[in-house]
C-alpha cells in the first residue's frame, strides 16, 4: 500500500512527515480540502455503482420482451439506481466541491466547524453501506426512488428493504443538513474581511443560498421517512387506507423533493456562473442578477412540490396554483440562461474542456428547462407524467445539466487539487463520447414517452417504434460509461505524470488561484487585497481593474459569531421537521376514529409541567445573564434550576406516557394516538438531547472552562433550549388547547 | 389497433390537450432558436485566437436584464391562461353517478357498469362519440390509467376516487397501460378499450350480462368441476357457476376478450394452456400461483374456459 502513499505524496495532497501513517491522516483528517476530496471519492464510488445499476436498465430494455433481469430485480435496479445517483453521487459530489472551494474563495483558513465538517461527511459512506445492506437482508427496495406509499408500506413490501432504504436516507439527511448548516457559518463567519457578502463569487454564493434550502427541505424528508417507518415497524397507519392517506405521502416527499432537485441544480449553476466567465475572459453578465435571481429560486422552490401531483386528483384549483408557480420559477432560471450566454457573447472564447462541458451543460439545460414547462403546464403533465418524456426530462437536468457542470468543475478544479494538468487530448475525448452518448441515450427517450412508453416497465411489448428507438439510448448509454472510464483514466494518469499546473493555470479571477496548487495547510501564505469581485484581475490588469465594489455599510460587513449562527441554522431546520409533524397531527385527528382522541387527554396536569418548562426558559435566561456578569456561581445556580426544571417536564410526560399506556393506548391504536406519540416523542426526545447538553455545560462550568467570556456554548445550548420551548407551545397549543375548541 | 401515442388525439378531450402542445410547442421551439442561436452565435464569432488579449470587460446592462425578464414573465402568463382553459375543456367535472368504474388491481383493471350491471376485466367496452364518466379506484396500491389517445391519465389512489373523461369519435380499439409504478408486473397492466358503435356496444353489454352457459363436451364439463373444486373459485368468479370470488378477474366472458394477463399475451387457446400449466413463467410475480396442473387438467381447464365466450 505504500505506493499509493508514495502517489499521494506525489500528488501533494500528503506530507511527507504522513507517510508512514498515511490511512489515518485521511481518516481522521478535518481538513475541508481533505474532506472535499473524500466526499468526492465516495461519490465517484457509488457513480460506478449507479453507473452500473444504469447500463442493467438499459441492457435491460435494449430490446422488446427481454427476460435477462426478473421484474423484481429491475424493480430493485432502477430504485437504487435513483437513490445512488441523487443521495450518493449528486449530493456528495456537490457538496465535496464546496467543501474545498467554497473556504478558498472566501480566503478562510478551514471551514467553520471541521469536526462537524468530518461527521457529516463520515455519514454519507456509512448511510451508503446501510442502503446496500438491503441487498443482504432479503432484497433491496423495489418501490422506485419516491417510495409511494402505500406500495412502500408492509402489506406490499413485506421485506426490510424499505426500512434501510428509510433509515439510510435518514442518516444521510442528517449530515446533509450538517454539512450545510457548516457552510451557512463558513461564508458569514469564516470570511476574511474584506471579502463582503457583495463581493462573494457566485459559486460561494450560490452554495451559501443552496444551504439554506438543505436546511429547510431534508428535514421535511426526514420527518416523511420517521412516519413511514413508524407505519412498517409500529403497525401504524398514517399512508394506509382505511383512515391514513397515501397521498399525504406525496406531499411530505415532493414538498421535500422539489427543492432537492434544486439542492442538486443551483451549485451546478454555480459552477456554471464560475467557468463561462473564466473561459470567456469576460466577467459574469449581470452578477447582481444571477445572484438574485438564485434566490427567487430557492424561495420558489419550496412552493412548487404539487407539480408532482397533477395526475393525483388533488383537483383544477390547486392544480393551477401549482401550475402558476411552477411556471414563476422559469423567469428567475431564464435569466441565469441568459445571463451566461451573454457572457459568452463579445468574449473571446477558450475551448479548454472545462468550457466544453459549460457549454454543452448550458445547450442541455436550456433544452431540459424548456420541457420542464412543459410539465408545468398541467394538461401537457396529464399526457407525458410518469412516461419517457418524464425520464427524458430529468436526466436532462440531473445529467444533461449536473454531471456535465460537475465534469467541467472537476477538469477546472484538479489542477488546483493535485497541482498537475489534466490532458486535453483524454479531456476532450471524453467530452465529446459523454455529449454524443447523452444526447443518444436521453433525446431519444423524449420520443418513446411521447410513443407512450411509461417509466418503470421492465420490458415492453414491439410496439411501433420502441424497439429501435430504445436500442439507440442503450447504446448512448455505453457511450457515456466509456467516456466516464477515460474520464477516470485521465484522473489517474494526470496524478502520477500530469505537467504542473502552477497557481493559475487557466488565469482565472477567484481567490483559490491566488495559492499554490494544492493550496497549503490553512489555504493561503499571504491574501492579496480584494477590493472587487475579481481581485486576481485586479492584479494582472492594473491599467483596468474591476470598480471598487464597496460595501452597503453594517449589512455587508455582517459577521456574526459562529456559533449562534450554527445553532440559528439548526433551528431554521428543526423547525422544518416539527413543522411537518405539527401540520400532520393537525391532519390527522381531523379523520374520525374509534378510539381515543385529543379531548381525553388531561390539559391541567400537562399545564403544570409545562409551566416548569416555560419558566426554564427564564431560568437558562438568568444563567446567561450571571455568565454576562462574571457571576460563576449564580450563573451555575441558575444553570441546576433549569436542568431540574427540564427532568420535572421530561418526568411528566414519562407519567402521562405511562397512564396512557396502562389506559391500553398505543402508538397504533389510531391515527390520534400515532401522531400524538409521534409528535410529543419527538419534542421529548429533543428535550431529553438539551439536558444532555445542558450537563455537560454544568461539568465544563464546574470544571472552570466558562471563565473565558464570552462562553459561546451557553449561548448556544440556550438557544436550542429556548427553541424546543417554543415548540412546546405551539405543540401545547395544537394537541391540548386546541381540541376543546373544536 | 392503436398503438398508444399522444400524437395522435381521438376524442375532444384529447385533442383539446393536443392543440395545446401544439402551441406550446411552437412557443418553445421559437425561445430555443432564440437562445440557442445567441449561443452558437457566441461560439462561432467569438472565439479565442492565438495571441488575443482579453477583450472589453463589460459586467451588465439593466435594460436587457428588464427586457429578458419581462417578456418570459409575459410567456408565463399566456402559457397560464392556456392551461387553464385546457384543462376546463379537457377535464371537465364529472357526473355523480359515473357510466364505468374501473378499478386498478396489482397487476389488472377491473370495470363495472353501474347502470348495466356488466363487470369484466381488462377490456373495456364503449360506445363511439359519447363521452363517458368514468370513476377511478384502487383496490392496493396507486395505479395509472391512461390511454393517450382519448384522454388524460388519472391516478388511481385508495380512498381517494378521482373521476376523469373519456371518448373516442370513431370505432376503434385503444391500448392502455398503468404508468404508475405499482409493483413486480406492472409492465403488464395494460388493458383495451374498444370503442364500438351504439348498436354493437349494446349488443355487447346484453351479451355480458348473460350467465355463462353450461358447457358441452365431457372435457368441459370435467373442466368445469374442477374449476369449482379447487382454488379457482377462490378468487375467480362465473356468473351462472358457483365460483363467485372477487379476488382475480371476472371469468364470465373470458374467452370473448382479446388480451391475457393483463397484456402479457394473446388470448388465444395456446396461450391459455400455457397460462395454465404455469402462470409464474408467463407474468413472473403475478398473483395467481403456480397450481401444477397435470397436463389433463390443463387441457379440461382450458377447454371449460374457452367455452366461456
């Protein structure tokens, strides 16, 4: 193995005092140049296995009436397929990318958070081998990469599948939302100074925007994916006839899943708003207007999820709000379209690969964004939902547009990350097989779902048309795993004999080239000044340097403390989740059921601990107030009332849990008893996670750690703190007052 | 019979949903000539060539960002009003008491007609130049119904009924499938409609309501006990027989249809032999086991079931 220590070593991204102990420097390294490049090894892994999950569809259906894959095995394949490419290939890839850039842009020395920053990476590869379990257990999931219930649910897959499907997307989630409540706190307050909000490059910005969308959207998913598993190992039934809603699946997954698409999209606009200008030797047409125009998206996004749903039933009203803010969300994306190809125009272009792969990525996407109006147009969405027109469509975006801007990254960005070139003879190869092998594969696909062939089908009868028509995207789709292979080739051979690159190889504007490539420990030697969007520029052309962007006073000189931000972050995304199970308790014991409901449940005694809850909010208040005032001791005290306040609540619910349960109620007794367990669990179990933050303060107070003021861990486990007691009023309000009034 | 496109409308509903792609269509074909020509126009003329410098930095323009987000804006809202008004023509609400109502099964469709009393599978009998209300509902899991030719496609959800349109100008039979994944077969749920005159859907309809009639043959007849001795009547029903389960497809007029299993093949005797001796090699996966037969009882079975015109 010491030749791959010895490759390492060469590549630079190993020192030489690591070699001897090579595997652990990596393992437990918690550098975001480190960890960027781990995220995207483990993406390139699960690639080759999706990747081959992909060509088993293909060779699959490359002819009529095939039996090379049992219906059960392609149903396996193609749910994989989906889950592997957009949780372990699309995400990681992305967020391995930022990881590595976004601090270099921003001339920050690391990341905000690295431990955090390595946890939530370690996520990604064990939620992978949890997913790929299932193949060990009885069979992976065969429920497609949405898991519709009730199709999803135990009476139609009895196996355990589903189950490490959900808990895999679970463990994933959460360190998505990690990663990206890190880079919330990386750009705000991990900037150097000079480098203002208004100053950021757009791939920085984009992610920055992008994190915020994470946070909001995954936990929505992760409180989807605890009601289904509630539903298979509980025996409950929240997506079950009769009384539970197969639709409200739907909801929860696509009010998750569009903005995911998203999640997925704006880095690759990053991307793309970072190369075109670079390979144009023109800077970005209207940045002010990409940059904004990122976050119409965003906002949009979270309001456009029922465009999944057209063919469901949920009637023309909604429909047609869908159908309008679906459309809305076009506007913002033109502009970026239009945005890059002015760019383009008046430059002087360079066809190096990376701008090959833009370009190429642009075309695509301006084709993949055409036929997704035509999906929000709902009549056309009543004909070519669920068909290959749909297939078509998505890859375009996720391939079409995501793989060829993470291509074009990755062949702007290596030299940068192992200090040699690239070669342009390999580049260009597989630029030109992935572009004709795309096309092949996808454009074709338009065709057989306008011809009438649905998606998820494992063989087809001959009808007129398919069998050729699919026979050509198979053969596309060998197209492009060759060019993936010269990709990888091209990889190989430029780590051990690529020319140096040097700090700059493309003469690019951002601050990671201001380093040597690879960029030391902590980034950066020396900053030079940055008093534009392009300080790289800036330097090269003194005769005409950008204008001066100049700050728009305390806004942009924001820079607030990390650690509040973080815990900020992580509220704005727990409140997602608490927000789904609120709105799904509130859904659910509407229905009438036989049994217990929300009028049996005993106000005045849950009031009694509620008020210690309440009241520990002052308390922990009062803790702050004796650390702000140097008063240890008092701080201390203050700190022992709160934590005695919270076992007192914590304690009643234990009581009130215990009388219901004696009573014979259970979590599957109805669907009263199945959200309100659901709902109240959850916000104890996140009462329970503050006490066990709250003691280790008290141990860190006693043990003397608070004496450095300001102590921003009491400041942080008070804000969580006094967040789970705003939940508890909304939940107070919702489960035990509201009732009466019905 | 017509082979499953969208391109090619046969009812108003239909049609009404095409002439809208059709506009759309034109409208999206002109902004990708546009921008795509803005494209390829940088590309060509503004290339890189050796020894270039870099050229004039310039960072925006205000109007042109005000033109290309006003004029989208302006697409969006047409493009909106278009829907709308596609979707009152093409789905209008539906009548309370629905003409079918057709039930997606894993991996089978079950129609009844409530004014008549017909229950069949798989095949769908309509009367040209009508339109009719169907209802919408699933037994398991979501299924879709769609058949592109005469309608929009439609969710079948549990618990949930959802109602749709459908018609066709002219005689003519009409493939239709499941396009919502609905588990291990759901590539073979198609089904057919076969749009018929008033007269022959008539004529059909009386012929569906008759009772299966006993069969002749002592092969028949053995067939027919046996039918009602083992497992078949479990799940399978023949009006005029004792089998009267609802599990699987109704069996009465089996033999007057078109398709088996849902699509898999053609009904025709072999097919049904081959049905018979082992469904799990024809539709891996379906619900009906795997009875091993012997290779008499297959030849009674089918030769019962073949009388059940």
């Amino acid at each position: 193995m010491s030749e791959i220590a010895a490759v390492l070593q060469r590549t630079g991204i190993l020192s030489p005092e690591e070699r001897e102990h090579w595997k652990m420097a990596w393992l437990s390294t918690v550098d975001h140049k480190r960890i960027g490049i781990l995220y995207m090894m483990t993406g390139l892994v699960f690639f080759v296995v999706g990747g081959i999950e992909a060509l088993l569809i293909r060779l699959q259906l490359a002819v009529p009436n095939s039996t090379l894959l049992h219906p059960d095995t392609y149903n396996m394949v193609f749910t994989m397929h989906g889950t592997t490419m957009i949780f372990l290939v699309a995400m990681p890839v992305l967020f391995g990318l930022a990881n590595y850039i976004v601090p270099l842009q921003i001339g920050a020395r690391d990341m905000a958070f690295p431990r955090l920053n390595a946890y939530s990476f370690w996520l990604v590869p064990f939620g992978g081998i949890l997913l790929h379990f299932s193949f060990l257990s009885g069979g992976a999931p065969a429920v497609g990469w949405f898991a519709y219930a009730p199709l999803s649910e135990t009476p139609y897959s009895s196996q355990s599948g589903v189950d490490y499907w959900a808990l895999s997307l679970l463990v994933l989630g959460i360190g998505s939302v990690g990663a990206n409540i890190n880079f919330i706190a990386t750009v705000l307050c991990s900037r150097t100074p000079q480098m203002t909000l208004r100053r950021l490059p757009l791939f920085t910005w984009m992610i920055f925007v992008n994190a915020f969308l994470v946070i909001l959207a995954l936990p929505v998913l992760n409180a989807g994916l605890v009601m289904l598993l509630i539903d298979r190992l509980l025996h409950a039934h929240f997506f079950l006839v009769p009384g539970g809603s197969a639709i409200m699946w739907q909801h929860i997954f696509w009010a998750f899943g569009h903005p995911e698409v998203y999640i997925v999209a704006i880095p690759a606009f990053g991307l793309l708003s970072e190369i075109i200008p670079v390979f144009s030797r023109k800077p970005i047409f209207g940045y002010e207007f990409v940059a904004g125009s990122t976050v119409a998206i965003a906002f949009l996004s979270l309001g456009v999820w029922a465009h999944h749903m057209f063919t469901v039933g949920l009637g023309h009203t909604v429909d047609l709000f869908f159908v309008a803010s679906s459309m809305l969300i076009a506007i913002p994306t033109g502009v970026k379209v239009l945005n890059w190809s002015a760019t383009m125009i008046g430059g002087r272009i360079h066809f190096d690969t990376p701008m090959l792969f833009c370009i190429a990525a642009l075309l695509q996407f301006l084709l993949a964004g055409l036929t997704g109006v035509s999906h929000a147009v709902a009549p056309l969405d009543w004909q070519t939902k669920n068909s290959y027109y749909l297939v078509a469509h998505f890859h375009f975006v996720f391939v079409g547009l995501i793989v060829f801007a993470i291509l074009g990254a990755l062949h702007y960005w290596v030299p940068k990350m192992s200090g040699r070139l690239l070669s342009e003879r390999l580049g260009k190869w597989s630029f030109w097989l992935m572009v004709i092998g795309f096309n092949m594969t996808f454009i074709t696909q338009h065709f057989l779902g306008l011809a009438g062939m649905a998606r998820r089908i494992y063989t087809y009868a001959d009808l007129p048309g398919w069998g050729w028509m699919n026979m050509v995207s198979t053969v596309g789709a060998f197209f492009m795993a060759a060019a993936s292979l010269v990709f990888v080739w091209n990889l190989v051979v430029s780590l051990l004999f690529g020319e140096k690159a040097g700090n700059n190889p493309w003469n690019a504007w951002t601050l990671e080239w201001a380093t040597t490539s690879p960029p030391p420990h902590e980034n950066f030697r020396a900053l030079p000044p940055i008093t534009s969007r392009r300080p790289l520029w800036d330097i090269a052309n003194p005769d005409r340097p950008d204008p001066v962007v100049g700050s728009r006073g305390k806004a942009d000189q924001f820079k607030p403390e990390k650690n509040k931000t973080s815990i900020a972050s992580f509220i704005i995304s727990e409140s997602g989740f608490f927000g789904v199970l609120i709105l799904a308790f509130l859904y659910y014991t509407a229905i009438p059921e036989a049994g217990p409901n929300a009028k049996g449940l005993d106000v005045l005694q849950t009031g009694l601990f509620s008020i210690c809850l309440f009241a520990s909010s002052f308390t922990i208040w009062r803790a702050e107030t004796g650390l702000h005032n140097n008063q240890r001791r008092r701080m201390i005290g203050w700190l022992i009332a709160t934590i005695v306040l919270g076992f007192i609540f914590i304690g009643g619910q234990t009581f009130e849990y215990w009388h219901l349960f004696r009573s014979g109620v259970r979590v599957n007794t109805n669907l009263f008893t199945t959200s309100f367990f659901t709902l109240t669990g959850f916000h104890g179990l996140h009462v329970c996670v503050g006490l066990i933050a709250l003691l280790i303060l008290l141990g860190l107070a006693v043990a003397g750690d608070s004496k450095k003021r300001p102590w921003p861990a009491l400041v942080a486990v008070g804000l969580y703190w006094h967040f789970v007691d705003v939940v508890w009023v909304f939940v107070l309000s919702v489960v035990y007052i509201l009732p009466r009034f019905l | 019979m017509n082979a499953l496109t969208v391109l090619d409308p046969q009812s108003p509903q239909a049609r009404a949903i095409f002439h809208l792609a059709i506009v759309a269509g034109i409208i999206f074909a002109v902004i990708f000539a546009v921008v795509a020509g803005m494209i390829v126009y940088a590309l060509m003329r503004c290339r890189w060539r050796e020894g270039e410098g870099d050229p004039k930095q310039v960072a925006g323009n205000k109007t042109v960002e005000l033109v290309w987000t006003t004029i989208p804006f302006l697409i969006v809202v047409a493009l909106f009003v278009l829907s709308w008004r596609t979707m009152n023509a093409s789905d209008p609400p539906p009548t309370p008491e629905p003409d079918i109502v057709i039930t997606g099964h894993q991996w089978w469709w079950e129609a009844r007609y409530p004014k008549s009393g017909v229950v069949t599978a798989n095949e769908i009998h309509i009367p040209a130049g009508t339109p009719l209300s169907i209802r919408l509902e699933s037994a398991d899991v979501l299924h879709e119904f769609w058949v592109p030719e005469i309608g929009r496609k439609m969710t079948t959800v549990p618990g949930h009924p959802n109602n749709i349109w459908i018609e066709s100008d002219h005689p003519q039979t009409y493939l239709g499938v499941c396009s919502e994944f609905c588990g291990t077969e759901h590539a073979w749920m198609h089904f057919l409609v076969v749009a018929e005159t008033p007269a022959e859907f008539q004529a059909w309809e009386q012929a569906q309501l008759a009772p299966a009639q006993t069969p002749i043959g002592a092969s028949a007849l053995q067939g027919r006990a046996l039918f009602q001795q083992t497992s078949c009547m479990n799940c399978h029903a023949i009006k005029g027989s004792l089998a009267s389960a609802g599990v699987g497809p109704d069996l009465t007029h089996f033999a007057s249809r078109k398709i088996l299993g849902a699509g898999v093949a053609a009904n025709t005797p072999e097919n049904l032999r081959r049905w018979l001796t082992n469904p799990q090699l024809i539709k891996p996966g379906v619900k009906m086991p795997d009875y091993k037969f012997t290779e008499s009882q297959v030849t009674q079975l089918t030769d019962y079931i073949e009388t059940l015109k």
